[in-house]
C-alpha cells in the first residue's frame, strides 16, 4: 500500500482547526497533496478522515456519509457562535425537564430545515460566513434542508441552565450546534454547545483514529503508511465489485462499459468500488441505465 493514496483517521484535539490537521499531515508525512472530508469546529474533537494522494479524489464519497456526533447543550446561554467558544448573548433561566427535552427532540427527526450559523464555513456571495462574522456583517442565510437519521438524549443535569448531552446521527452538511439551539429555542429558550465529538463518518469511526501524536511518532520512524487506510477499505460503503485482467485494463483506462460485462450482480444506480483480482482498487464507477461510467480512476 502506497503512502501517497490512502485515508488517514485522525482524532483531531479541541483548538485544532480541520485545516491545522492537513497542514500538520502533510508537513509530517512530506506529501503535497491532502484534503479531509468535512469541516470540524476547532472546539470540536473527534474523527477527521484525511485523504493522501489520489484519494483525496475519493474524499466526496467519504464525507457524503451520514455522520454521527455526541454533544453537550447548555439550555438557557447563548453565544454568538452557538459554542463555547463565543461571547454570551443572551442568559435566561430555563426550568424544563428531562421528559420535555426527550419529546422535542422527538420532533428534530427527519427531515428539517436549518440555517447556517454565521461563523459557518458556508460561502455567500463568494465569501464563508465566518469571514463575514469577524468583520461584524451579518447576512440573511437561506434555510437549507438536513436529514436527521436519529436523536438519542444521553444524559440530562438539571438545573437552572440545565446540561443535555445527546447523540445526534445526521447527513452532511448538518449543523449540531444549529440543531442544540433549535431544540432549546423550541422549548422557549436558548442554548450553545459546551462539548461536540465526532465519533463516525459512514462507517469510519473515531475508535479507529490516530492521535497527532501516533503520526508524529509514525513518521519519526519512517512506519508512517501503517497508519493509513488503503482507498479500497477507506471506501468500505460503496457496492464492491471484483473484475478480471481482461477488464480492469479498461477500467484503468477510465473506459465506459455495459454492466453486463461485469460477471457479478451489480446496483442499478449509485457508485461503486472496482477491485482487481489481486484486491487493488482500480476505480469509483458509477451505474446509469445498465451501463458504468467511470467516477474516479486511481490505478
């Protein structure tokens, strides 16, 4: 497995921004070409899927995953940056119960409409709303339609500004902070997020993640590509399909082909991983109208 086409799981620390991680991977593994798969506050912590090489080619199939994540909400304190790392606004009292949090959530499940917070990497008018924000602008945002799969109350801490710890599984592009604040302003108040982790991205957990410093300690001792995900594993989601020499010639040429050509039961639509023989991933093709178009090639 070559380290320069791989994903790399990294458990990015609070206080790092998703950038810091690809700045520091690719200093330390001495590779031009990194990118991640989506955006983590710097408060946040938890799973960054960093691709190497050829695969950040591969990286829009990784981060269209759901992803789920645990949070911490303070009920009753906002913030201007609906985290704790932001200034108050806003501080008032919220007397509610364990069992009127677990019904609200009840009615965040599926699909519901969110705006973009303003320190969002969200573009608009060519410029991210965070670039906005530190120059004082405020914009009008345009609601933009999430999926939430499942929203699980974890733990709640009574209290005047009571603590609710949930566990969200949501589609890409969700707002967790967003969605903390929603449920509380639902219930008559406010609320900012204390805490926020990435434990999954499709079916990439954080469990399976390095530290900063494994890498550091890796690429010290020149063993660096051990930590790193072949494009074939780090793609596990996808339908697999294995073809033979004869084939994966024009695969690895970005030929387009009927599916029939392809001696085992295929998707109707959607990608796909083709792997050789031997258990090299060669190509993400995709299925339209009995045929298979090439997505991404990487042999």
């Amino acid at each position: 497995m070559s380290i320069a086409a791989g994903f790399l799981l990294i458990d990015k620390p609070s206080g790092w921004t998703s950038h810091d991680v690809v700045a520091k991977v690719r200093n330390l593994l001495r590779i031009k070409k990194v990118g991640h798969a989506g955006t983590l506050d710097p408060m946040a912590t938890g799973l960054v899927v960093v691709g190497l090489g050829r695969a950040t080619r591969l990286l829009r199939f990784v981060q269209g995953a759901p992803k789920e994540y645990v949070a911490r909400a303070v009920f009753g304190v906002a913030t201007d940056s609906l985290d704790a790392d932001g200034a108050i606004l806003e501080r008032s009292e919220m007397e509610v119960g364990e069992s009127e949090v677990a019904s609200a959530m009840e009615r965040f499940v599926g699909t519901i409409a969110q705006v973009p917070p303003m320190v969002s990497a969200r573009k608009v008018g060519g410029r991210k709303l965070y670039e906005l924000a530190r120059e004082g602008i405020e914009v009008e945002r345009e609601a933009r339609e999430v999926e939430i799969y499942s929203l699980e109350l974890i733990d709640f801490a009574p209290s005047l500004y009571p603590e609710v710890t949930f566990r969200a599984v949501c589609s890409t592009g969700t707002y967790v902070r967003t969605l903390g604040d929603d449920i509380a302003q639902s219930l008559g108040g406010r609320a900012h997020l204390s805490a926020l982790r990435r434990v999954r991205n499709g079916s990439l957990h954080v469990r399976d993640a390095w530290g900063i410093e494994d890498v550091e300690a890796a690429a010290g001792e020149g063993r660096a590509g051990d930590l790193v995900l072949s494009p074939r594993d780090g793609l596990a989601d996808l339908p697999e399909v294995v073809v033979g020499s004869d084939l994966a010639a024009g695969v690895g040429s970005g030929l387009s082909f009927p599916t029939a050509a392809i001696r085992a039961e295929v998707p109707p639509m959607g990608p796909l991983r083709i792997v050789d023989e031997a258990g090299q991933m060669l190509a993400v093709y995709r299925i339209e109208d009995s045929k298979a178009f090439p997505e991404v090639v990487i042999a």
